[in-house]
C-alpha cells in the first residue's frame, strides 16, 4: 500500500434495511488532498463517520496511518481532525473558550493550550470574535471556528465534510487557500463535497459516490474532460420549437442533445467552437433559442455522464418549466 | 510512519495510569464547558431555583395547616418540610442532566466529542458533574429560604453538612439515570416530557411533603422503601437529631445502587449512539 495515509477496503455500512455504504474502496496517498464526490444522501458522511471512528462499519475495513478504525479507534482518534457539515461548536463558549476545550479533550499539554488557541484564532482571522459567545457569530464564522478546531491537536489527517456548504464565495475562496497550506505542511485531508468545482480546485484525485458505491475513481480534470468541459443549455420556448431544433442539432452533430421540457443541453470540450456551430445553424433555420447558458460542467452533469441519470430531477430555471405538470411527470 | 510509531509508543506507557485519571481529567474539561454554559445563560440558574422556591412556599403555606397535626409531637412543618424540599430539588434538578445531553446529541458537538481521543465516559461526568455544581449552589440557597421562613437545625452543624452532602450525593445519582434517558430519546423536549412521568410518583408517593402514614397501605409499602423517601428521611435525621446510621446507610445503598446500574448503561448507550 506505499505510502496510502488512509486505505479503505470493501467499507460497507447498513442502518436496518437501508444500504449507506455498499463496498468501497480507496487508498489516499499520504500529503494529498483527496476528495468524496456525490450527491446528497450517497454515503460520503457516513464514509466519513466511519473513518473517524464514529460510527462501526457492518463490513470491510479502514486503516488510517496503519491503524484500523474499529480495533484501533482510540489511537486513530489521536492522528485526527474532523470538521462537520454541521459546525460542532459550543454555542455559550467563546471561541477562544472552545478552542481550549478542545486543547483539553486532546491532551495538548497544559502550557501550550492557551497558545495553540490565540495562535489558531490568528491564522483564521476570529482573532476580533475571539471573546465573544459562538452563538452572535455568523455561519461563516461559526464555520472557521469548527475548521479551527478540528485543527488544535494539530492532527496529520484531517476529515472535512462539506466544508464550504453553505459559505459565500469569498470565505470558500479564502478556505480552499487554507486547505491547500495544510497540505503543503504535510497534512492528508480528506474531503466531501457536492461541488465538482470544488473537488477540481483542490483535489489530487477523487472517487464519485452513488448510492453508496463508487462508480468513478479519476483525477478531477480526467472526470471533466470524460464529457466535456463546457455546457451549453439552450431554452427554446416551447416544445415544437424545441423537438425541431432537436432535430436540427442531432443531425448536425451526429448525436441528439439531452432534452428537458423546452431545455436543450450539450456538452463539449470546445465550448466556444460548438456554440458558434449551434446558434449559426439554429439561426440559419429561424430557430433562435430564447435563451442561452454557457457554464462549466458541474457534478450533475458528470453524473449524468456516468450513470445516464441525473442526481435528482431538475429543470432549469429559465424556461419556468416548474409547474408539476411537466411532460413526462409521474402520475 | 515515525509519528505513528511515537504516538502507539505513548499509547502503550501511559495506558495504565491514564486508564484512571483520563476519566477524571476529561470529565472536568466537559464539567467546565457545561458550567460556563450555566454562568453565560443564566436563565437555566434562574429557572432551576425558581421551581423549588414556589415548591417551598406553596407546601409551608397550603399544606402546613394539613400537615402539621400528623407529624411527631414536637416537630414544626417547616422542619420537616426543608429535608424534603431539599430531595425535591435534586431530583427535579437531575431532569436537567436529561435535557442537557439531548440537547448535545441535537447539535454536532456529539459527533465531535465521539471522534475526540477522551474518556468514552467524560461528556455523561462531566454532564453529571456539572448539575451536581449546581445543585451545591441550589441547595445553599434553598437553605437560606428556609432559614427566613423559621426552619431551625436540631442536631449540630456538622450532621446537618452531612445531610447536605447525603441530599448532593442522591441528586448526582439521580443524574445518572437521567443521563440515559437524554441519551436514549436524544431531543431536550421528549426529554423533559419523559422526565415527569418518572419523577412525580417518585417525589410526591413519598415522604418528601408528607408522612407516609397518611397515604393508603399499598401506596405506603412503596412509598416507604423507595429512594426519595430513603433520603428524605435520613435527612430528616441528620437535621432533627436521633439515630440515623440505618437510614443514611439506606439511602447510600440507593445511590450506590443507581450508579452502579445507570453509569454502565449510559456509556454504552453514547459508545453506540449515532
């Protein structure tokens, strides 16, 4: 296994009947960050539960730094942070009062947890809020706080679930350069999110979740590049206008674009080229679309690529198709 | 690998000594948190003080009149009151270990705390240890109540501290048991809704307010054995004077008992909570 800081080996994990976890397998290479893609409800948080010692895994087994999580858990517990989707936090503590708590409940020594704790509060700028009760943060704040904490011991794993759910773009900008310095000190993170943007900014590599299984193991950019790097969703009004433009494009293209209501969507991974060739052929046939999006491609639609399906029905918003009695409803 | 190596090697060295004190030590840490959570939201003080103080002066003041006639010749409601508001508090008091630990369970924290190198049994202490500082503070004040209100001690300053002390012992066990019952219905409303059916037989099928005597026969060989009227009345001893060694051995037993049973119970229920 080299140099794998975590390596995990048919994980599964059942609560009653449900299936969470249906046999994973991964190995993080020690100094990377390495990232868990997938929609709500895949299983990513309870990957991480079990890693961290939480929860018991119902089969297969996970090893951080050598050590296994079920039979080893109190010294995992010694070689981790975790930081939540949820931040764990005390609300009547200070966050200085939190940070010493968690000093105290890793065993840092003594004299360094005052330190540890005004140092921390430095590096993410709570040095102002510092002595104020955690529950008049903000949750963006609130979120630093928990990252800081998770940071005390100074752990050289460190789980982060979902860490920029919720954060305005700025504070996310500002934590991936955060993410990416711990890295650079010789911290392995292991990193959830729904955000294939996210996973690309930072991930060395990353496996994408469905219902529990992986059904990708790549590098982010390989993922991006398997369907093309661009989107174009063109809303062409209403639904004759859309099936002969349909039409038009699968002809030109060789291959039918993938339809919504009056949303036609393609992909490519020369944006540019391809939306020139689209709007010049529409035109040519006096279909011009109502609207056109041109974005990066997200994880819904790598997992369109990857499994046929998207990670929930969605419509788009701009041709308001958000009635429930859009074509095709179950009944 | 070597950090690993260094931490399975402090691991081993230290597990025996810590395997003592790592409890302690970890308790007091969540102690600490819970206390300045008390301090910060004085409203949790304010409203576990206010309940005993309407107790105390409804029971002295309705029931006095009720009361007083069957009592031992010689006794005053008011001193037979207080050891028994005096349990009262503790046990009210206890649900609040309920609640406290459902409202953890509720946020995040607990999640945190499980995946954090301490004692498996630190975040239910230190939840207990907690309420039992409060107690100390409820019981002290209840105490000055019941001063201004003509309560007297009979039996010497020292056997009334160790009335004090038996009243402080039976609420941390108390505690225990509300320790499960947080942990196992996990959300603070469900938790003070379970708590009351539990406790109001305990407190008022006893001789907390009232002497058992006047109670019907099958209520009395309950009401006579159980844990609050146990305390009550060796409290009641200790404050009254006579022969208390069988009574305070008999509500030690209790707590004992309590703790014995309820501490396992809550740690195994935090080790498999998700």
């Amino acid at each position: 296994m080299g140099q794998a800081a975590i390596s995990v080996v048919g994980l599964s994990k059942r609560f009653g009947a449900v299936t969470a976890l249906d046999g994973i397998d991964f190995d993080v290479p020690a100094g990377s960050i390495f990232g868990l893609l997938g929609p709500n409800g895949a299983g990513k948080t309870t990957a991480i539960r079990i890693l961290t010692t939480i929860l018991r895994p119902s089969g297969g087994r996970a090893v951080v730094l050598g050590h296994d999580v079920v039979r080893e858990a109190a010294t995992v517990r010694r070689l981790i942070g975790l930081a939540g989707q949820y931040a764990a936090v005390d609300p009547n503590l200070t966050g200085r009062e939190n940070l010493r708590l968690i000093g105290r409940l890793t065993q840092l020594p003594r004299p360094r947890i005052r330190p540890r704790a005004a140092e921390l509060l430095d590096r993410f700028d709570l040095a102002d809020v510092g002595d104020r009760p955690v529950r008049t943060y903000s949750g963006g704040l609130r979120r630093r706080l928990d990252i800081a904490a998770a940071l005390v011991p100074d752990p050289p794993v460190l789980f982060l679930d979902e860490p920029t759910t919720g954060l305005d773009p700025h504070s996310r900008t500002a934590l991936w350069d955060l993410i990416r310095e711990l890295v650079r000190d010789g911290t392995t993170v292991l990193l959830t999110t729904q955000y294939l943007e996210e996973a690309d900014r930072l991930a060395g590599r990353v496996v994408v979740v469905n219902e529990g299984r992986i059904i990708a193991d790549d590098t982010p950019a390989a993922l991006k590049t398997r369907l093309g790097n661009t989107v174009i969703e063109l809303g062409m009004g209403d639904e004759t206008r859309a099936s002969q433009a349909a039409g038009l494009l699968t002809e030109r293209l060789g291959e039918p674009p993938e339809r919504e209501g009056v949303l036609l969507r393609l992909a490519s991974r020369d944006g540019s080229r391809l939306l020139l060739d689209v709007l010049h052929s529409l035109e040519s046939s006096r279909l011009v679309p109502h609207t056109v999006t041109v974005r990066e491609s997200s994880l819904d639609d790598v997992f369109l690529a990857l499994t046929g399906h998207r990670t929930q029905p969605v419509r788009s918003a701009q041709d308001g198709a958000d009635s429930p009695a859009t074509p095709g409803g179950t009944p | 690998m070597t950090a690993t190596a260094a931490v399975t090697a402090t691991t081993t060295a230290g597990r025996l000594g810590t395997r003592i004190t790592a409890p302690v030590r970890d308790g007091l840490a969540v102690a600490w948190r819970n206390l300045i959570a008390l301090r910060r939201v004085p409203r949790l003080l304010v409203f576990s003080t206010i309940q005993p103080l309407v107790f105390v002066l409804m029971f002295r003041y309705v029931f006095g009149g009720v009361v007083g006639p069957a009592l031992p010749p010689g006794v005053g409601y008011v001193d037979f009151l207080i050891p028994g508001i005096f349990v009262q508090t503790a046990v009210f008091g206890s649900m609040n270990t309920a609640i406290g630990l459902a409202t953890d369970m509720q946020t995040g924290l607990m999640e945190r705390f499980r995946s954090l190198p301490m004692a498996r049994s630190a975040v239910l202490s230190g939840r207990t240890t907690a309420d039992l500082a409060r107690n100390v503070f409820v019981v002290a004040l209840m105490t000055a109540v019941g001063f201004a209100l003509g309560f007297r001690i009979h039996a010497g300053v020292p056997a009334f501290l160790g009335g004090v002390l038996l009243v402080l012992a039976f609420g941390f066990a108390m505690s225990w048991i509300f320790a499960v019952v947080g942990m196992a219905v996990g959300d603070p409303e469900t938790a003070q809704a379970a708590a009351f059916p539990v406790l109001a037989p305990l407190v008022f099928a006893s001789s907390a307010f009232v002497p058992v005597s006047t109670m019907p026969g099958w209520l009395q060989t309950f009401a006579e054995h159980q844990p609050v009227s146990k305390t009550a009345e060796a409290v009641r001893v200790l404050v009254l004077g006579g022969p208390a060694t069988t009574a305070v051995w008999e509500a030690l037993a209790w707590d004992a008992g309590i703790v014995a049973v309820f501490a396992p119970l809550g740690v195994w229920l935090y080790r498999r909570a998700v």
